[in-house]
C-alpha cells in the first residue's frame, strides 16, 4: 500500500512539475511579449517598413526592406551601385542578383523560400507558437555576456530547432540560435540583439549581428535608421517580376 501511495505521490509531482514547466515558459514569453511592447500593440503591426545599412567584410551597403504579416517580404540591397533584390509573395521566392550578371528574377529553393517567408513576420513565432503547432521548452538559466537569461527551446511544425535566450532582467531578445541549410550543407547560425529603442508603441532592437560558421563573408551586421510601423504597402512589390 505504502508503495502504491509512493507511485501515486511521485507521479502527481512529475506532473505538477510538467505544468509549471510550461506555465514557466509562457509567463517567459509574456515577459519577452510585454518588453517588445505589449501582445495588443504586436498583434496590430501588419505591416513594417526598415531601412538601413548592412556591414560585412569592412564595406557597408545600404538596404529598404518591407515585410507584411506573416510571409511577404521584400529586400533591396545597394551593392556599390548595384541593386539586388529579394521579394516572396507568401507562395513564391525570388531573388535579382546583378552580382552575378543578370538582371533577370530567379526563384529560390525551399531553404531560402522559407528565410524570406520568415523576413514577413513583424513579430517573433513565440508569440503564435500554440495556434502554429510549434512547440516550446524552458531548457534552464544560463548566463550570457555577465547577464542571466532564460534559455528556451522552439521547435517549429517541420522539427527544426531555435534557441531564444531572453534577458530575465529585462524581457528583451539577446540572441538566437539556429541551424540554417548552405548549399545543402546544415550549418551553425547566431543572431544576436541589441541597442534596443521605443518605436511608436513598440520597442525593437536596431542592431543585429549575424555569425555563421563556415561563412566566407564573416560577420554581418544589420543597422536599422528608421523603422516605419504599418505603412501602406503596394503589395505588387512582392511579386516575382515578369522576365
């Protein structure tokens, strides 16, 4: 009988542990959702318009990026003169790289595909993760730059895995980990967060720095100027131009 009630004992702490688990990573979220802002104000950005400078091997390059919930974006790189330009319709990825000596509209693979898709959200998936099927885990503490933070683990509806590390002193976003697929190779990527300011009601962070391994290009660092929040959109921008 004693044994019975121990059973009984240890499995009702089991899973009351496993309900605070997860109530602890949403209340984490909250607390990520409330520092960006607030649920109420992130919900309503349908719309984002960006514009700015990219840093990479010693050279910056100016850039317009406009992003409609949840998956049309549009990217547009001066390269020395030259335009690049990237768009995804929400069903189609395209890309013109002058840099490589055509003006023509090429599509992209699945792997870009879903990297432009993403460029659309104006909010981060752990915001939606239940209504998108995704999954969450608090995976601990840990301390990153001398700062605690929560470590949590999103594993989106196709398996593929992020680590969000959340300052647990002030909610903001301090990096992001994840694997990202080069030429059919899956290699390491980190994208860290910083110099964050209020926007509207809003507060987003106006610097990024993005490391890959094995990347030839080093470092890349992303430096928003101005940031517009639901600006009218002519959405033909998103579209694959016609060669």
């Amino acid at each position: 009988m004693k044994k019975i009630q121990v059973i009984c004992i240890s499995f009702f702490l089991f899973a009351l542990a496993a309900g605070l688990n997860a109530q602890t990573v949403d209340e984490i979220i909250e607390k990520y959702a409330d520092a960006s802002g607030g649920r109420t104000a992130l919900t309503a950005v349908l719309t984002m318009k960006a514009v700015g400078s990219m840093s990479m091997m010693g050279m910056d390059f100016p850039f317009t990026m406009y992003s409609s919930f949840p998956d049309k974006s549009y990217l547009e790189v001066n390269i020395q003169g030259m335009i690049m330009k990237q768009g995804c319709d929400g069903v189609t990825g395209w890309t013109i790289n002058p840099m490589m000596g055509s003006s023509d509209p090429e599509k992209v693979d699945e792997e870009l595909l879903k990297s432009f898709k993403h460029r659309g959200r104006t909010y981060s998936v752990l915001f939606t993760y239940k209504e998108d099927g995704a999954k969450t885990e608090l995976i601990g503490k840990e301390s990153l730059n001398g700062k605690d933070v929560y470590k949590i683990k999103y594993t989106d509806p196709d398996n593929e895995e992020e680590y969000y590390y959340i300052d647990e002193a002030t909610g903001n976003l301090l990096r992001v980990d994840k694997k990202v697929t080069v030429r059919g190779k899956k290699i390491d990527s980190q994208t860290t967060y910083e110099n964050y300011k209020k926007i509207d009601e809003l507060t987003i962070p106006l610097l990024m720095e993005v490391k890959t391994s094995e990347s030839k290009m080093g470092n890349q660092t992303m430096i928003l100027d101005k940031v517009e929040i639901n600006p009218v959109i002519d959405e033909s921008i998103y579209a694959m131009p016609v060669k």
